[in-house]
C-alpha cells in the first residue's frame, strides 16, 4: 500500500506548509491550518514511462473547429460571458450568502432549451421545486438532483448524458478519492479537478457556485479561480435590490461587460437601461444631490449621489460614505477646503451612492464635490446638469476616460448639460448635449451657482 502523505494548509488562503503551526505566515490568520491527506506517489519524470502521445505542434498546423456557444434566455448572463456558454467550458459563480446565486443559475436552468442537470448539495428537491415555483411556471428541460459525492454525480451524469451541467455549490462537494472534510481546501482541488476533466471529456459545460468568505474571496481560495476557465462575481447589498453580475476572468470573452438585475419577488429580472432606475425620478430640485456619469466595466451609468452637510456637534466632526471609498471624501474635502476656501473642517459630511452601488470610478469625483457643495449651500443643483470628471490634489478638472459613451449616455437620458474636464478632447459639435468645459474649481462653482 502507498504510504499516505499528509500535508497542512491553510483553510483561508490555501499555504501549503511541512507542520502545523498557530498562525499562517502567509495571511496572518490564526488557528486556520489543518492537516489534510495528499496521496501523491511521485516520481522522477525521468524514470517514469510516458504514455502521453502529445507532441509539440506549431501554431499554425493547430485545427480547430469553433464550437457554437450555448445561449441561454439571459441576455445580460450571455453578454457576460462574451456571448453564450462555451461548450466544454467550467464557470465558477461567486458571491456572499443569500445575494441571489441559487436563484440566478436556477432561473437560468429552468429557461434553457438544453437538457440541464441542476445539482443541489444545499437544498433539497422539494425547497428547490419551491423556489422554481416562485421564479416561472414552465420547467421546461431541467433535472435536480440532489447529491454531493462527486463519483455519484458522475454515475448519474453518465446515465443521463445532460447538455450542460450547473452545481450548487463546490463548497458542499465531497470526493471518496481525498479523506478530508467537505469545503477543505484539498476537497475543493479535487473535486474541481474531477469536474474540469469531465467537461473538457465531453464538452459538456459546467457551471459552479461558490461562496465567499468574509473577506471577499472566493472560499477554497485562489487555486479555485486559477484552475476555472471563467469566474463571474454576483454582488450587490443585500438590502437594497440590484445585484452587478461581472466577470473577473474569462478566457474566452473580456472581463469588461457586466450585467445588472434587479431582485423581485419572483426571481432576478434583467435591468436593460440601469441609468433609469438609479436616477430618482422626481421632479423637484432638492439640495445636495448631483449626477454622475460614471462607467461600470464597459457601461455607462448615471448615478445619483447624495450629500449631507450640517454642523458637527460632537468636536470631531463625522464623515461617512456609502458606496464611495471615505479617504477618497476626505481628500476631496481638503482640496475643497484649500483651493476654494469652503471651511468644512467643523461641520459633519455624509455621502451616499444611491442604488446600494458602489463606485471605483474617479469620474465621479466632481458630482460628489458639486453634491456636498450644494448641500453645504443649500442650494439646489438644476436636474439637466451631470458631471464627468475627476478632481485632482491641485483642485484642477481631469480628463477621464470614454468621455464619449458617458456623454451618449447622458444625451440619451434628456441631460441639458454635462460638466467635463477641458483636457478631455471632444467635438461638441456633434452633440445635442451642452458640453460645458472646466479647468479649475472655481470655475464649476461658478457655473453652478
Ligand atoms: P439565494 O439564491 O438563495 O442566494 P445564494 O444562493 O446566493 O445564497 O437567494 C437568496 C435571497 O433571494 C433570499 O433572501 C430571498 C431572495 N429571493 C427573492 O427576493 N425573490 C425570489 O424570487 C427568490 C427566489 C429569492
Ligand atoms: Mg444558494
């Protein structure tokens, strides 16, 4: 008999070590190293006969034929993935508990024109009809199967041949192969390896859901992520009710698109004109609010941010952002304490993103500056204004990137006017659009009020 091998590894972050110690060196987290069997025989590849019959080929003499993608009803899922599903292709859909993963990929199960096997190891058939029922009325082609030892799901599959392949959740997988615990690190390498090789076999699509710990990661950590094909990221807050569906890698598409759903009562429905939606719609002129263009991935978004100014009554005035980074306020509000002479150093600012969004894009930076002046002021900012550019230490105007699309975007929502950078290098020409210029500060708060 082989002698077992044991190695230990950390439970957060995947570190392979020789002994068990108290703390990673490598992430620092306490208490998360544990002993797991490995049931390696290796040997020198010198010794070792090769059966493999691959030989190095030249690029060129490479034929191959280009498998149609599968196309589920999901518009927004298919654009994701650069067009559709690609056959023999393994997905691992990430995100935190209860944000909607179960419901997606359900939803998409139970559209598909494919015969699809839906494989639950969280919930049971009839929590699962349940859901189906809530989602649709018609079930059309898709199979639950309950299970979660991988040699079993894979003597149901070779019974049943289905065309695509989903599994909730990698997390809940265990193989007879590894002797450790279901979730561990070294499960969660197997089994995924198991599923890589029955897909890349038979072509057959697999798509898996994985959970996120606290931290942002996707449990079982990184080696999950390097050994999938793409990795879609489902997020949002959970109180609020869109959810951003990206891609973080893919390698048959770009990891730019992204799509935008909006939790229902009866499943996740698709947003096609996000920009709609997070602009409230009343008419009423109220201060402290201002519109951004912004960009998610590809996307242009107009966003409403929300500022409020009033005098501190505790000594250390309070800053609070929602869906905006704080040092990034703080440096904004320094800027405007220095170059326009604003003195805001005892009053309390807090910021809010509408929609539960959270925003990278430091093209909002001079709606987030006309946002708190307003407030600041009390004086309302007129709703055909949007802004698009970021905002620099010296207080100048930056340019920022695709100043076009957010421009496009902004005429197709019925803005009179969008303030940019006059860096950014643009025809004005040919919009309906008022583009208005600014280098400094000063002059944004000269237009504006
Ligand atoms: P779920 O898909 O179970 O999350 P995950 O698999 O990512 O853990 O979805 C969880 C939440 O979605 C749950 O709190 C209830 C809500 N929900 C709706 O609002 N509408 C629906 O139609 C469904 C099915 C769920
Ligand atoms: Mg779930």
């Amino acid at each position: 008999m082989a002698k077992v091998k044991t190695s230990f590894y950390c439970q957060q972050c995947g570190a392979q070590y020789a002994k068990w110690q108290g703390q990673c060196s490598s992430c620092k987290a306490w208490n998360t190293i544990a002993e797991e069997v490995i049931s390696t025989d290796k040997k020198d590849w010198k010794t070792t006969k090769s059966k493999s019959k691959q030989k190095p080929i030249l690029v060129k003499d490479i034929k191959y034929q280009q498998e149609p993608r599968l196309l589920t009803q999901n518009k927004e899922f298919n654009n994701v993935l650069g067009g559709g599903i690609v056959p023999g292709s393994l997905t691992l859909l990430g995100g935190e508990p209860g944000i909607g993963k179960s419901t997606l990929l359900l939803q998409i199960a139970l559209q598909l024109p494919f015969k699809t096997l839906y494989v639950s190891g969280e919930e049971s058939q009839q929590q699962i009809k349940m859901r189906a029922e809530r989602i649709t009325t018609s079930f059309s082609n898709c199979y639950i199967l309950t299970e979660t030892k991988t040699q079993q799901i894979f003597k149901h599959i070779e019974n049943f041949e289905p065309e695509i392949v989903i599994i909730d959740s990698i997390q809940t997988l265990h193989s007879d192969y590894i002797e450790s615990s279901p979730g561990s690190i070294s499960q969660i390498r197997e089994c995924t390896s198991e599923l890589i090789k029955y897909a890349k076999e038979s072509q057959v699509p697999v798509i898996l859901i994985g959970h996120i710990t606290k931290e942002g990661s996707i449990a079982g950590p990184k080696i999950l992520e390097h050994m999938v094909d793409t990795v879609l990221q489902f997020e949002g807050d959970r109180n609020h009710v869109y959810r951003i569906l990206r891609a973080h890698k893919n390698r048959f598409g770009s990891t730019n698109e992204l799509g935008i759903y909006e939790m229902q009562g009866n499943g996740l429905r698709e947003v096609n004109n996000p920009s709609e939606i997070l602009i409230s719609s009343s008419k009423e002129n109220l201060s402290g609010t201002a519109i951004a263009a912004t960009l998610e991935g590809m996307r242009p978004l107009m966003i409403e941010i929300q500022a409020l100014v009033s005098t501190a009554v505790y000594g250390t005035p309070q800053r609070s952002t929602t869906g905006y980074h704080a040092k990034r306020l703080n440096m904004l509000l320094a800027v405007l304490e220095k170059r326009a002479g604003f003195r805001l150093g005892a009053k309390d600012v807090f910021l809010n993103i509408t929609g539960g969004i959270s925003v990278d894009d430091p093209a909002i930076d001079l709606a987030v500056i006309a946002a708190i002046l307003s407030s600041n002021e009390d004086i309302a900012i007129e709703k055909n204004i949007c802004f698009a550019a970021e905002v620099g230490l010296a207080g100048e105007i930056r340019p920022v990137t695709r100043i076009e699309q957010r421009i496009l975007e902004a005429e197709k929502l019925g803005f009179s006017y969008i303030l940019i950078s006059k860096e950014n290098k643009i025809a004005d020409k040919k919009y309906h659009i008022k583009i208005e210029k600014a280098g400094r500060i000063e002059e944004v708060i000269s237009f504006l009020f």
